[in-house]
C-alpha cells in the first residue's frame, strides 16, 4: 500500500522539525510586516536583555510553519545563532501549542542523557510578541526527511547508527525519573492510554468529514484491550526519525519536537514508531514515509528487539500499541484533512485531497486489521 501524499516529504504542515541544518527556509529581516509572527523591534530588545550572547540587528530564517509551532531561526550580528519557537497564528488549541511546558521540558532534560537543544530563555509577556515564545540554541546536524537525503547525507554504516541510536535515545527518554527533574506534575502518573483515546476520539468526531465506521470499532475495542500499565514515563508522543536530529555518523544529537510530550506508558511511543518506520526489508505502511527504505537501516522487528534489550521493558503486547498508533495517525490525519478541506491550502479541488483522504481510511483499517491479528 502506497498513499502518495501526507508524507514528511509533501507536508509540512504536520510539524516540519525545527533548527534544520542545510532546509529550504525563508529568510526575513528588517521590519515588523516582513516577518509575520515576529514583533522584530521588540523581539530584539528581548533578545540582547535576555538571552546571554544575543546581538542584534537580527536576521530570521523560517524553518517551520503551517498548523503546527512556527520555529525560526536566528542569527545575530555576530554570526551568533539560536532557535525561537512560537505558537502558530491565528486560532489554535492552546493545549497543543504551549510554549512554557516545552521549555520546561527541554530545560528539565539539560541534565540528562537525553539529547535536546539548550534552554536559553522563555517569555510569557504577550506584550513583547504578541504570543509566548521560548529561544534554544541552535544545533547544527541533519533532520533526515526523505530516502534522497539519507542515501545522500548518511552513509550505510550511518543509516545502521541511526537506527540504533533512534531506539537508545527513546529507551533514554523513558529511563528519565520524571520527579528527579521537576517533571512528575507533566500530566497523570495512570490510565494513559485511556485517557488518549478519550482525546482522540473527541477531536475525531468534532473534526470528521464524514462517517467512518472503523475508526468507532477500533476505538471500543481498543478500550475493551488496555494492557496494564506500569510505572508511568515521559511520552515523547510524536517519536520519529524526522522528529530528531542526527550527525553524520548517525547519532541522535537533538529530540525534537516536545510539544506533545506527557507522562504515561513508554509502549506508546514504541508502537508509534513501528507505524512511522518502514525498513528496507518492511511491508509499506499508511504513513507513507520512505526515508528508512534505504539499504543500511534496520527493519522494525530490529528496532522492537534493540528496544526490549536496551530498555528491559516487556513488549509482549507491542501489537496493541500499534494497532493504537494506526488509530491515532488516522485522527490525526483527519483533523489536517478537514483543514485543508475548509481552506488551509487556499482553494482546491475536492478531488485533489481525495489521497488525504485515503490515507485517513488506510490507516483506520490497517488498526482494525492489527486487532483482528490479536484475536
């Protein structure tokens, strides 16, 4: 099965991952209307007062937009550069996009194995730009987001690191004790999975195009099957290889992308993983990624099996949480299509997103199919 569209290659509206060395960005400087979401004269005020080493006049690059947080990068006078994220204009879901619990996150893992970019400052005065804001420093690696990037940035014997250092680095994130750095209050220590598809399936039926059966069998049966949860860990919640930054031997250098990171059960992200991994020896998946296709990368049973030696946790029930990860990418596919449906994109022809459309309906299915397996 192949849906040639909503890849990490064709839409970066699904969170283009932020401090991208070598991206297509959009540079923009000098005054307030030329860079939208930048306050430019007060933002450079806040810069020099606040973050050790800022030096204007500054010059900001885009290198992530659309629905998601508005990451810019920014380079000072001197050559200096850091990273400001921002959330998206326009109306959003406040949850989805706060600024102050992604700083807290990444500042609480400075002190951790952990990979993450430093923590140099955060603003909560709307009055300085309009919306809180936090500034990383910027971390210079690769984000690889498609097969042409990895045969060409990563040699075999990288893409094999990557692979490896993709799985260490989660079982690293769920190896942190969240109360011994400030993190235990992140969200509910019980009933994770639960409580995600309450969420979900909320945000599905207020966003749904259409009916779509599969989508409510999956999620009663998934309700009915909830393996026992252990101690709770951080969730990363969106853990994929496009979701990091790697160096060229292929060690993860920076996780990316926090904002949907939680307290709840680790199995999460490792389900979620096996639907947005295809190895080069995988069957296709409904997230239609192809960076992993190229020789060198492991497949995704060599992952589960890495994680269960690295981590020591029991992924006997692994099935289940990919099921649950096929049901959650078709919610969330879903709300980007009935956005893009209402005119995110400017006006298209219905039958232009008809792919989104399908890959909604693959993914439904595909979970469906995963549970039927477990019976």
């Amino acid at each position: 099965m192949t849906i040639p569209a909503l890849s990490p290659e064709t839409d970066s509206d699904l969170r283009v991952p932020l401090a991208v060395s070598g991206a297509t960005v959009r540079g923009v400087s000098g005054s307030t209307n030329d860079v939208p979401g930048i306050d430019l004269p007060r933002m450079t005020r806040w810069l020099e007062d606040n973050v050790a080493g800022a030096r204007g006049p500054f010059h900001f690059d885009v290198i992530a937009g659309g629905h998601s947080n508005l990451t810019f990068r920014v380079t000072g006078a001197d050559g200096e550069r850091f990273v400001v994220r921002r959330p998206p204009l326009g109306h959003v879901l406040a949850s989805a996009h706060d600024m102050g619990r992604e700083h807290k996150i990444i500042a609480a893992l400075q002190t951790t194995p952990v990979p993450v970019a430093p923590a140099l400052g955060f603003c909560d005065d709307n009055s300085v730009n309009g919306a809180p804001f936090y500034v990383m420093k910027f971390v210079d690696g690769l984000v690889i987001r498609d097969r042409e990037m990895a045969e060409r940035d990563l040699s075999p014997v990288a893409r094999r690191r990557a692979s490896e250092s993709i799985v260490d680095t989660m079982a690293a994130i769920h190896a942190v004790d969240p109360s011994s750095v400030g993190l235990a209050d992140l969200g509910r220590h019980e009933g994770y999975i639960a409580r995600q598809l309450k969420r979900w399936y909320g945000q599905w039926n207020t966003q749904k195009t259409r009916d779509l059966p599969a989508v409510d069998r999956v999620h009663d049966a998934l309700l009915e099957r909830i393996p026992e949860q252990g101690p709770a860990t951080l969730v990363h919640g969106d853990y994929r290889l496009d979701n990091c930054m790697v160096d060229p031997s292929g060690d993860v250098i920076a996780v990316l992308d926090w904002e949907i990171c939680t307290l709840g059960d680790p199995m999460a992200d490792l389900g979620l993983l096996m639907v947005y991994w295809t190895g080069p020896g995988d069957a296709a998946s409904a997230w239609t990624g192809q960076a992993c296709t190229a020789p060198g990368f492991l497949d995704r049973a060599d992952l589960a099996e890495r994680y269960a030696e690295v981590s020591g946790r029991d992924t006997s029930q692994l099935d289940f949480y990919v099921a649950f990860a096929y049901w959650k990418l078709a919610c969330i596919l879903e709300g980007v299509y009935a956005r893009y449906l209402g005119g995110a994109l400017g006006q298209r022809d219905p039958a232009e997103l008809a792919p989104f459309n399908q890959q909604v309906i693959d993914a439904a299915n595909t979970a469906e199919a995963r549970l039927e397996a477990l019976s």
